[in-house]
C-alpha cells in the first residue's frame, strides 16, 4: 500500500514558515492579480490566492479587466504594476480569452516580476540551470519529493505531458536533480512501455483514467498533477487510477490533496523569494 503524498498538510506548514520569514522584512512582500473576464474557476483560483497572501502576511491587489479589454490595455495594466516598486510579482491569471495573445501578456511582464517563471529570460534561465524561481506545479513537486525522502539521482523518471507549464519545466528540474527524464506525450507509442520503466511517474496528460495499474512499476513514486472534473458526479479525478495504483505504489499523491495545495504554496514561495530580491537580501529565505 502506497504513502500518500498530503500536499494539503505540507503547504500549511510552509505557508506558516513563509509568515514568519515575512515578518522580518522591511516591508510586506506584494502581488498583483490580474482577472480577465469572470470564468468561475479563475474567479475561485484568484479568491484562494488572496487568502494564502493573508495567510503568508503578504498583501496582494487584485485588478478585475472584461473579458472583451484590449490587449493594449491589458498590456498597459501590467506596464504599471511592474513599475511599482511595492509590487515583487505581477500574476495574469489564465487562461485568457481566446481574442488575446497569451504569449504576448507573458512576455509583458517584467522579468524580476515573472512570479509564475513564464517569461521567455526565466525560462531560458530554468534551461541553463541558473534560476532561483521555478514555476509553480513543478517546484510543489519537487518539495513533495524532498519531504518524503523520494530520491531523484539515478532514477528513471518519466514525464506524462509536454506542457510548458508543467511538463517540460518538470524535466528540467528532474534533469537538474540529476535524474534520467523520458518525456511522453499524446502522440507517444506504446506509453505502457514506458510509463512501467518509471521509477518516478509524473503525470499531467489531462485524461481521467490514463494510467492504470498495469502501466505503473511496482515501488514507483506516482505523482498525479491532473484535476479533471466529472461531468456526472462533479468530483474531481486525476489521470491516475487511485484505487489501483496505490495497491503497488511506493508513494502517490491523492486528488485533491496532493499536487494543487503544493502549487498555491509554491507561489507565496516564489513571491517571498522576489521580494527579497527586490531589497537586496538574496534568495537566502527559500
């Protein structure tokens, strides 16, 4: 029977260690929030976000846009919060609307700002091996791995998804960690082959049910980041098979529960670690 992997508790825990690094801080770090439209999740998403920011001692301001602004306006809403100096990290909230080009916002805000690692310097940084910021999803994993002593050296580790997201900032950090990463995705043959030579699965394909206990190695660390809502009980699911993975499993992660806690505390992370910056101290607090 596998070890649950409790995000939920963990990203208490850190949002606690997050406050009391805070509050001896010149000042309150900031965030900025910026809401496109009014998509009830991303409503819900940005609501949680500014209740972790109390929570953390932060403070956050949220700017609410129509979903039929201009990119030119939108684009000259982020032009403003990045030059505010109060304000460590600048957050447009996706998806956007299909009349706006998502790349295009991204690359707006500021690199020092970029709380989410989107920006095409961050990223390039991620690749070279040099940042300090991770986004969001991969770095909750990595800390749920490191507080259940899952190692990564040496080990197989195999990527279900290609997302720049998740995906592929994932094996980055894996690679960094030195573990040996295969990248599947929607057009990979045979993904059972490969998915059962993992010794840590990762997997955020989107695709309720996916993998199956007979896709999974028996001992493997099984990390399931999807949150796939059914559409007759209105439950959320994961793309793993809980109840049959987790009978030959070493560690997995529940959902909810597991990876989605992690993201949220991973951001009051990354927000901590660009306020610090911003006054000069380093990223000694992470």
């Amino acid at each position: 029977m596998a070890i649950i992997l409790d995000g939920k508790a963990l990203a208490a825990s850190l949002r606690r260690k997050y406050r009391e690094e805070a509050a001896h801080l010149p000042r309150r770090p900031g965030i900025a929030v910026i809401l496109v439209g009014d998509d009830p999740a991303s409503q819900l998403y940005v609501k949680n976000k500014a209740k972790d920011c109390e929570e953390c001692g932060f403070f956050s301001r949220r700017f609410d846009l129509p979903a039929d602004v201009s990119e030119e306006a939108l684009i000259g809403t982020i032009n403003k919060l990045n030059a505010m100096p109060a304000i460590d990290g600048v957050l447009v909230q996706l998806p956007l609307p299909a009349s706006i080009n998502e790349r295009r916002i991204i690359e707006a805000i500021a690199p020092e700002k970029d709380v989410d690692a989107f920006h095409p310097l961050n990223v390039g940084r991620m690749v070279r091996g040099d940042s300090g910021i991770w986004p969001c999803t991969p770095a909750g994993i990595g800390e749920l791995l490191d507080a259940y002593q899952i190692p990564v050296e040496g080990k197989i580790c195999v990527m279900v998804g290609r997302s720049d997201i998740v995906g592929k900032p994932m094996g980055l950090l894996l690679l960094r960690r030195n573990g040996t990463v295969i990248y599947c995705h929607s057009r990979t043959p045979d993904l059972a082959a490969l998915t059962c030579q993992a010794d840590i699965l990762i997997v955020a394909a989107g695709c309720p049910g996916l993998i199956r206990a007979d896709m999974v190695k028996p001992g493997a660390a099984v990390i399931d980041v999807a949150m796939n809502r059914d559409p007759v009980t209105g439950k959320f699911t994961g793309d793993v098979c809980f109840d049959e993975v987790k009978e030959l499993a070493s560690h997995i992660t529940p959902v909810p529960g597991g990876v989605g806690p992690m993201t949220r505390a991973m951001l009051m992370r990354n927000v901590l670690l660009l306020a610090r910056e911003h006054m000069g101290l380093g990223q000694s607090g992470e």
